[in-house]
C-alpha cells in the first residue's frame, strides 16, 4: 500500500490538487475578508444568533445519533446479506443525497405532515406534530444526512476481510460479539468518518427544514436559516454566522481526521 | 369581515373591465404623447436577444404569463427571470449580480438600489398590494380577522426584510395584535409563505391579496379591513448594468402597457394610483 510513497508525485497532479485547494479555499477566504471582526462578538451573541447556534447543535447531533441507531443496521444488511429488492433499497438511501432538499421537505409534509400518510394517525393518536418543532427539524437533517452514513459504512464493510469475521465465530464468538469485538474496530475510522460527514450534512440543511419544519425561532430555525434570513437585511450577522458555522466544523472535521483517519494515510 | 375564498368583496368584474380599459387608454395616450419608443409596431428594428429580470416573488405568475406574450410579440427575445423577495433581489443586484429588469413589491427596496447607483433612472409606479390572511379549507378555526390570530398554533408570516412580512407587521402592529416568536414561522418570500399553509402545516399565513387569489381549493382567504390593512407599491425600473437597454425598456413598457396593467388587474393587483 504505501509503495509508492516516497515516489515524487507527478507535476500534473499537483497542479490540479492545488487547484482544487484553491478553488475550495477562496470562497472562505471571501468569508473571512467580508467579516466585520470589531462586531463579530455581538453578532454571535444576540439572541437569535444564540438559539440558532443552540439549535444546530442539538438538532445535528440528534441527527448523527438517530442516523447511526438506524443506518447502521441497515447499511449491515446492504453488505452481508442478500434479499429480494436489494437494489430498490440501496438505490433508495441515495435518494435523499439527489432529491434537492426542498423537494424533500415537500416529501417529508406528505408523510410526517399533520395530515400527512403517518403524521395523520401519529397526530390523531398522540397529538404528537412533527412540523414546527424541534423534532421536526431533527427528522428533516436525519432525512437528508442518514445516507451519507449508511453509504459510507456500507462501502466500508463490503471491503473489509470478512475472514476475520469468520475466524472470530469459529472460535465461538456470538453474532453479536463478532460484530461488536472484529466487525466495529475493524471499520471503525469509516464509521467515524461517516458519522462526520452526516453531521456535517446535518449541521448545514437548509431547504427540507424550512420546508418541512418551518421557522421559528428558537424552535426550528437553525444557524443556516438564520444565516439565510440575515442575509437579506444584515449581512454582518449572515457573515458571522456563516463563519461560526465553517469554523465549527471545520475544527471537528481536523480533530477527527487527526485522530482516526490520519494514522491510516499519513 | 367576510370569510369566503371566492366571493370576497372585489371590484366586480364588469368594473374591472372599466377600470382596465380606462387604465390602458390613458396609459396610451400617455405613452404617444410622452416617449415615441415603446409600442411593438412593424417599423421599429426588430427586438432580439435576451434578458434577466429581477422580480418580487409576488409577480412570478404575472410576469411568467406576460413574458410568453411578450416573446410570441417579439420573435427572438428572450426573458429569463429571477424571483426572490425584493429584499433579497436588491442586495444580489447591489452586490453586482447580472441583472437588466428590477421590478420590487416595495418602494424601499428600489430605493436600496437607487442609492448604490445602480438605476439607469427612476423607477415607475406599475401596480399597488394589499395583504389578506388565508386559512386551511373550510377555515376550520374560524378566524375572522386580524385578531384570531393570536390563539392559532403557527402564523406563517415573510421575513421582515422582505416587504410581505414588514407591511404584516405594521398591520399587525396597527390592529394591535400580539404574536408570541414562537408562534410564527417566517418564510424567506411570499410564495414560500403562502406554501406553509397550502400544503403546509400553518393554521393561516398573511399575504398579499393577489397570492390568497390564486389559492384556488387550497386555502381560504379572510379579508383585512381596509382601515387595518397596509398598501404596497410595485415600482419598475431598468438597471444600469442593463446588457440591452433596448429590450429592457421594451419589457418595462409592455408591463406598464395595456396588456401588462390587464394581466396585472386580472391578478387582483390594484392600479398604481
């Protein structure tokens, strides 16, 4: 694997790597020269900055959590197993990454909508409505974010070793210990990629939770709202905003990549 | 205060008809007496090419229906649009976005536009707004005004930049109506507003009356008393960074025209002045 690493790398490559860096880096550079430092503290700290901020942050992580307590499962059987409509099912936990996201917002009125499929006897029964409230926004960000774990765990189990999931079971493991003990820790550093990619994902919906979830305040109007809405009368704010939001995660995007992904490739 | 989605007290549609022919007639005079550019007659050069206009979301019917006749006039032009709340239009332009046509749902943010210099001249009046609440089908919660409001789970409202949601305000202020923040969720222009209760799960939104007409069976409009309710003007105008001032002056004067103050009274906008 690590052959080639002291080859030099080939000029065009470069070139086009430092391309790529450049064309990504600048529009944050753009970010960072628009940004009214000298206001910057009280932008971040007004209210509804304060509750957008709050909100993200719960709502993501709800996201992330929800995504790994059912794309996981989901992404095992993908790998491991064989059944009838395997491809409908795999194309379908892609759709959420095509479908624009407003659309999924419509979709999601439809089946979690107070007269939606579901949300019709859910609301009927219990009361219980998803749009308009924090959970409504939490389900619009898993809706959207959930594929990008389950792809990414998916493509990480189909290319592990499965020899060592059967030495393990062999030498009497149970199902659940190999899974647990051999399974995880070998995918791990995908799995940890995973869950960031869905986080960030969530942390950055935009179209399904103001279509689906509404906003309001407090409630359902999370950082890239705010930063939507602040846009069109106080750009300062949008611009403090939108840099909390890169600067976010951006330092947990590095702190990971250090952590588990970097002792693989460097 | 009625409460009925079609027969809402309107000008009938034999005034209409009065009020446009009056509206077109001395729109033409104005123009033959004024300007000798406009009117599509064989012995100007040819129209071609295209352009952008930049337009309150609360034209987007108007404007999308008057551009199909507009090109079937002028074989070979071209109109692209760019819908958005006028708040947010005014800013893309200020900050340079291409654009030949601005055409706002407030005088606020033309001006906006006026002051970065960005105007080839002052903006016309084409068109006034009023708001209107719209409701669920069958208005379920029976609200029959302003003051309703308040004991509905969500109010949908535009944000306060854009001027759907500023006018709300003020009539909201002026009828001395309180809505708690949490009872209200915002949408970024009108269209998206009125969506929320449409196929949406908001009790009631307040629009503009020319979107609660196009409801059709998807909600119900509940008027606003006219000493309660806020009036907006629709002002026109052709940018400076316009590509092709020609064909941008000849959309500006078709829309301020005959067929363009028709389409705009049919949609229940109110003549500009």
């Amino acid at each position: 694997m690590r052959a080639g690493g002291r080859q030099k790398p080939p000029l065009t490559v470069v070139v086009l790597g430092a391309i790529t860096v450049v064309f990504l880096a600048l529009p944050l550079v753009g970010l960072l020269l628009k940004a009214s430092w000298s206001t910057l503290w009280t932008d971040l700290t007004s209210p509804v900055a304060l509750d957008a901020l709050r909100l993200s942050l719960v709502c993501s992580l709800w996201a992330t959590g929800l995504s790994l307590v059912f794309g996981l499962p989901l992404a095992w059987l993908l790998a491991r197993c064989t059944f009838p409509g395997k491809r409908v099912v795999r194309a379908l936990t892609i759709l959420p990454m095509v479908l624009p996201p407003v659309v999924g917002g419509v979709a999601l009125l439809l089946a979690f909508g107070r007269s939606g499929i579901l949300g019709r006897p859910i609301f009927a029964l219990t009361g219980v409505q998803f749009t308009f409230a924090t959970a409504g926004a939490v389900l619009a960000e898993t809706f959207v974010a959930m594929p990008f774990l389950i792809i990414t765990v998916e493509a990480a189990l189909l290319g592990m070793d499965v020899r060592f999931e059967d030495v393990a079971a062999s030498l009497g493991a149970g199902r659940w210990t190999t899974f647990r003990r051999v399974t995880v820790p070998l995918i791990s550093s995908s799995l940890v990629a995973g869950a960031a990619l869905t986080w960030a994902r969530a942390l950055g919906e935009f179209g399904a939770t103001i279509t689906f979830a509404g906003n309001i305040q407090g409630r359902t109007q999370t950082l890239p709202l705010a930063v939507y809405l602040a846009l069109q009368g106080n750009e300062n704010v949008a611009v403090a905003l939108s840099l909390a939001l890169v600067g976010i995660s951006f330092l947990v995007l590095v702190a990971l990549r250090g952590r588990w992904l970097g002792a693989v490739s460097s | 205060m009625t409460i009925d989605s079609r027969s809402r007290p309107r000008i009938g549609s034999a005034g209409l008809g009065v009020i446009a022919l009056l509206s077109a007639l001395s729109l033409i005079v104005a123009a033959c007496s004024s300007s000798s550019t406009s009117a599509p007659t064989s012995t100007t050069p040819p129209l071609s090419g295209a352009i952008t206009v930049s337009a309150a979301s609360s034209l987007s019917k108007v404007f999308t229906s008057l551009a199909t006749s507009f090109e079937a006039v002028h074989h070979g032009t071209s109109l692209r649009f760019n819908f958005g709340s006028s708040g947010a239009l005014a800013t893309q332009i200020v900050e340079g976005a291409p654009s030949d046509v601005f055409a706002a749902a407030a005088a606020a943010p033309m001006a906006e536009v006026q002051a970065a210099g960005d105007l080839a001249e002052s903006p016309t009046t084409f068109a006034r707004n009023s708001l209107e609440i719209v409701v669920k089908p069958g208005n379920p919660l029976g609200i029959h005004g302003l003051g309703d409001l308040p004991r509905v789970h969500v109010v949908a409202l535009c944000v306060l930049t854009a001027p759907c949601g500023a006018n709300a305000a003020e009539v909201l202020t002026r009828a001395r109506v309180n809505l708690l923040p949490t009872g209200v969720t915002r949408g970024p222009d009108v269209d998206a507003t009125l969506a929320q209760v449409t196929t949406g799960d908001a009790d009631a939104a307040i629009v503009y009356v020319t979107n609660a007409a196009t409801v059709g069976t998807t909600a119900v409009g509940v008027a606003i008393p006219k000493s309660q309710n806020a009036v907006t003007s629709y002002p026109i105008a052709v940018l400076r960074t316009t590509s092709d001032p020609q064909l941008a002056r000849a959309w500006m004067a078709y829309v301020l025209g005959p067929v363009g103050v028709r389409a705009l009274l049919q949609a229940h906008f109110l003549p500009p002045s």
